[in-house]
C-alpha cells in the first residue's frame, strides 16, 4: 500500500480518491480543508493535482520541490499545455494528465489519458483501483493537454451549438419537433462512425451545406438569436468548398474520412 495525496478535493477529486482509498492510504489538501500541505504530500508516492486549471502552475510550483525523487506527481487540473510542459522540466516522474470525461457521469472510471516521463508510473499506481489511464506512448507533457483542448471543439462547441440550435427553436415553437428530428439512427451511432461519415460527404457536399447555413443564420436573425455558432460553421464549411475537393474526388465521396483530411493537408 503507498501514499497517495489529492491537491483539490473536489468532485475529481473525491472520486478518484474514494476509489484509490480501497489500495492505497489516501491524504487530502485544499484551501478549505485542515492540515499543511507539506503535510499531505510527506512521504506519498503518487501526488494528485485536481484544482481548477488556473491554479495548475502555482500547484505545481508549492508542491514539485517537496517530493522525492522517485515520487509521482500528475497534474489532472485544465492548466495550460505550455505550463505543464515548464512543471514536467523540474520533475522526472511529471504526468501530464487530461480527464477526458466528467465523474458525474463515468464515476472513479472516467477515461484519463497521461503523458510525460511519469505517465506509465501514475497507471500503474490508480490501475489497480480501477482507474482507466492510458498512456500516450512516447508523448511529452502537454500532449494529454492539448489532445483534451482538441477534443473540446466538438464537446464544448457541440455545448454551444445545442445552445443555439434549442433557443431558436423555442422562439419558432417547435422545441419538441426538433428534439424528435435529430433522434434519428443517424445520430445513434458510435462517433468514430459518425466522424467517418461527416468528414466523407463533407469532401462534395460542403458548399451546399454552407448555404443551407447562412439560411439558418438568417431565420436565427429573424428570431432574434444571435448566429455566432451557425453562421461560424458556414464560414468553416464555405472554406472546405473552396479547397476544390469536390471536382478532386470526380463529385463521388472518398472511400475514406481520412481521404478528405489527407487532401486537405496536402494543400
């Protein structure tokens, strides 16, 4: 049994450590809570930061020069990828780690994926708690960062989208139909299924896509909504028009998602 000490306790926090409390001897710093932190990372092999990214840094900076050389620091928080990149200098067991999920949803086995020189260390520590870590092999810290802001496009500005996609349809009054018209086998698909499709139509069917857009900006205009994410998405999708790829692929969808990706950077 090691030590492990949670910095921010959380929703994250409590979780993952509920489930570690069943392997290892678990400690718990915050703002909020008694006790030095000194205290709480003494002696601990793993070392856990859960506060809000924009604590990430300070965290960082308190705690990496009070561990030993063999301890396991990961650093759960949003911080920035550059400011994980600086901590992961001054520790050779620094874990880049990205949430890839929400607890409230997944619980102690939301995905985490994990990079930097103390990545594999920190899976084997919360693996046999049941946490889910994978580590992205070979990959610096602030990879698992970045690879978590990538994947906020669509997680955060799909948020955004069904934002302004139900408030319109509120002021139409046809909510109900909406929510109906988009539960279709479709959308019930596995997003890399769902991905594939996308990015192959895309390849010949983008600037007729656009224009229906820039219609909905203009209906969402009339509703009184402002279309910052729909007239956004026509611009995106106008772009991928003028790439030409269409007449590249003879007017027929790729066999590949890939494909369209491929043409893309190769211009």
């Amino acid at each position: 049994m090691s030590t492990v000490a949670f910095i921010g306790y959380g929703e994250l926090g409590s979780v993952l450590g509920g489930a570690l409390a069943s392997v290892h001897e678990v400690r718990a710093w915050s703002r909020s809570r008694p006790g030095s932190l000194e205290d709480a990372v003494d002696g601990a092999a793993l070392v856990v930061s859960a506060v809000p990214g924009s604590a990430s840094e300070e965290v960082a900076e308190r705690v990496l020069p009070l561990l030993s050389d063999d301890a396991c620091f990961a650093d759960l928080s949003a911080g920035p990828p550059e400011s994980k990149e600086r901590a992961a200098e001054r520790h050779d067991f620094y874990a880049d780690g990205a949430v890839l999920g929400t607890v409230a949803t997944s619980g102690h086995e939301v995905p985490i994926a994990a990079a930097g020189g103390g990545a594999e260390r920190f899976r084997e520590l919360v693996a046999p708690a049941g946490l889910r870590v994978e580590v992205l092999d070979g990959a610096a810290a602030g990879t698992a960062a970045r690879l978590k802001l990538v994947r906020s496009v669509y997680m955060k500005g799909r948020d955004a989208l069904v934002l302004e996609m139900m408030l319109a349809a509120r002021r139409l009054g046809v909510e109900d139909a909406v929510v109906r018209s988009i539960a279709g086998p479709g959308e019930q698909v596995p997003f890399a299924d769902l991905s594939e499709r996308v990015l192959r139509a895309l390849a010949v069917h983008a600037g007729r896509r656009a224009e229906e857009l820039r219609s909905s900006a203009a209906l969402l205009r009339e509703l009184g909504v402002d279309p910052t994410v729909t007239e956004a998405g026509a611009e995106r999708l106008k772009w991928l028009a003028d790439r030409g790829l269409r007449e590249r692929f003879h007017g027929e969808r790729p066999p590949r998602g890939s494909d369209t990706l491929d043409a893309l950077d190769g211009d």
